[in-house]
C-alpha cells in the first residue's frame, strides 16, 4: 500500500493551521476576567485589608498572563523545530517529487515561521524591573516635562 502523501501533508498544514487559529482564543477571556477584578478593586479603600489580598491576586494574574512560562516556552521550542523540520521535508520532499507551487509556498512559510519562533522561545524570558529613577530615559522624562 503506498501513502497518498500529498492528502497527508494537507492534512498536517490543516492540523497546524487549526492550532495556530485556536491558541489566540484564550487570551480575551483573561483579559475580561482581569478587567472586571480591577473594577472590583477599585471599589475597596486602599487602608481595607480585602485590597491588599485582591490586589496580590491581580498581580499574580499579571504575573501569569504576561510572563513566559516553562510550558509556554517548551511549547514554542516544540513549534518552532517542528515547523523548521516540517517545512524544510516538504521543500525537499516537492524538489524530489515535482509537488505544486503552493506546496512550496506552504513549505517556506513554516521555514519562515520556525526560524522566528525557535530563536524567540531560546531568548531568556525574564521580566524586566521598571527603571529606577536614576536611570537615564527616567532622568530624560523628566526635563522634559
């Protein structure tokens, strides 16, 4: 039995696609819940002792939300070899096979695709202090104002 792999290769770029359209859908709905605790929190005295627990909780979600995790960056490590992997086959795979345009379209887009997502997960992902007031941009800002 030999492998239609064209209807294989279809299906692993719907596969993807599906993934990546689905990833960004979680975002809004934290968002939302962190929007109403902050209007929650606005209705506290700052001197209330409920403020300080709701506020270490926002932070937290904060925290959370914004920073990257171990998961997260094992995940995007993960995507980017796949699509460099994947994308790099499917090129060579349509050179030896003489596939359709499209397929080598599909193919530099995940080459593409893996090349920035691979370096971005390898970057250390710590999160920055804000400036100290010694520091030159915070000196600037204020002469200027």
């Amino acid at each position: 039995m030999v492998a239609d792999w064209e209807a294989v290769s279809k299906g692993a770029a719907a596969a993807v696609a599906l993934v990546g359209a689905a990833a960004p859908l979680a975002r809004p709905r934290a968002r939302a819940n962190l929007k109403s605790d902050l209007e929650i929190l606005e209705r506290f005295d700052p001197s209330d002792p409920s403020y300080v627990t709701i506020k270490g909780y926002i932070d937290e979600q904060v925290r959370r939300m914004y920073s990257v995790g171990g998961a997260w960056r094992r995940a995007m490590i993960f995507a980017g070899t796949t699509s460099l992997l994947g994308g790099g086959g499917l090129l060579i795979y349509g050179l030896v096979r003489g596939l359709s345009w499209w397929w080598y379209v599909v193919g530099g887009y995940l080459l593409l695709m893996g090349s920035m997502t691979l370096p971005q997960a390898l970057v250390e992902s710590v999160p920055h202090d804000p400036p100290s007031p010694e520091s030159p941009r915070v000196r600037r800002r204020k002469l200027r104002a």
